[in-house]
C-alpha cells in the first residue's frame, strides 16, 4: 500500500518561499556586480544594480519579517525546534548517509514524517542561515544603505567598512547554502518531485 502524501507546505509558507527565493538570488547578482563593477565592466549597470539591490533588499527583509512571524504563531516553528539529546550522532549519521549511504541506494536515516520535515544537518544549517545569517545580513544593508547609523571608527578601523565586509561576506556564506539548497532538494525520487512539492504543498514519499 502505497504511503499518503503529506502536506509540509501550507500557503503562507510557499508564498513566502518564492518571493525570498527571487529576492535573494536579485541580491547576490546584484551584490557580484556591484562587488565587482569597475570603470571598464560591469555585469549590470551600476546604478541600476544599486538601485535592484536596494529594492530586492527590502523586499526579502519584509518577507523575512513574515517567516519570523509565521513560525511563531504556526505549527511550523516546531521543525526548528533543535534537540540536545545525541544530536552529534544524529549529525554524524546523516553526514555518512550524504557521503556514501545514499549512492548505495540505503534508505535515508531521518525521513520526512508529518513530524520531521528535515534531517539533523538540515535543520541545524536551516536554523543558522534563518535565525543568525538572514537577519545580521539585513541588519548589515539598512546601516549600509542609512550610513550615519554605523559607528565611525572600531579600533581606528572604519565602522562602513567592517559593516561592508560583514554584510558581503554573510552573502557569500548564504550564496554556497543556496547552492547547496538546490542541490539537496534536487536528490528526491527525481530531481523535480522536491521543487514540486514546494509548489503545491505535499510531499510525495519515495
């Protein structure tokens, strides 16, 4: 008998999962051009990339606010709930898993359920780039884009400058776990049924 679907994604969430989606990969196009325009190239034109990144930036910070919000007052926020107990184990057996278990065909050590919608390795890194990376990243561009909020000078080295430095390299950090994103989510039953799972809700055990 084959295993029912289970609805992981409601609405909201989905919504939500688009537009910082989009709004993010605007940001790190933007950002790469912006990080690497100079008199002679530019991927994009400079003050239109300013100006995408500007508006992109806002954009995923309300949807960032709409995320936090959502996983207080839904049954959502208890995927994120992380559990001290042998948690090093758990990582570990999922690290195995990734690195040999699933190339010889080995059932996953932590399948999705109604009440586990990620593995150890995926939550942890979910609840790193969500609840420290996101928002010191959005933190980092308003004081960039409102300058005279940084600090001057932290130990005679320029507070826009740290602020900067900080800011790229968070984007960076969350441009590899895109990356990485992508590529587990693509490691289903094949490489859509994840991606189509987000769209309309269910996931499809297999």
């Amino acid at each position: 008998m084959a295993e029912e679907k289970l609805y992981l994604y409601p609405v909201w969430l989905r919504i939500w999962h688009g537009v910082n989606a989009i709004g993010i990969l605007v940001l790190i196009i933007t950002g790469i051009s912006l990080q690497f325009s100079n008199t002679e190239f530019s991927l994009i034109n400079f003050e239109l990339a300013i100006n995408l990144h500007n508006i992109f930036g806002v954009i995923v910070s309300i949807s960032y606010l709409v995320f936090f919000v959502g996983n207080l007052v839904t049954p959502n926020k208890k995927y994120y709930h992380i559990k001290r107990k042998k948690q090093f184990r758990r990582l570990v057996k999922q690290g195995v898993f990734y690195m040999s278990g699933m190339f010889k065909g080995e059932d996953p050590p932590y399948p999705i359920s109604e009440k586990r919608k990620f593995n150890p390795l995926q939550k942890y890194s979910y609840v790193v780039v969500m609840y420290l990376f996101l928002p010191i990243t959005i933190i980092t561009g308003i004081a960039l884009l409102f300058p005279e909020l940084i600090i001057e000078d932290v130990y005679s080295i320029s507070g826009i400058f740290l602020t900067a430095v900080l800011h790229a390299a968070l984007g960076f950090m969350i441009s590899i776990f895109l990356i990485i994103h992508i590529y587990v989510a693509a490691l289903g039953r094949n490489p859509l049924q994840n991606f189509k799972s987000i769209i309309n809700g269910y996931h499809e055990p297999g």
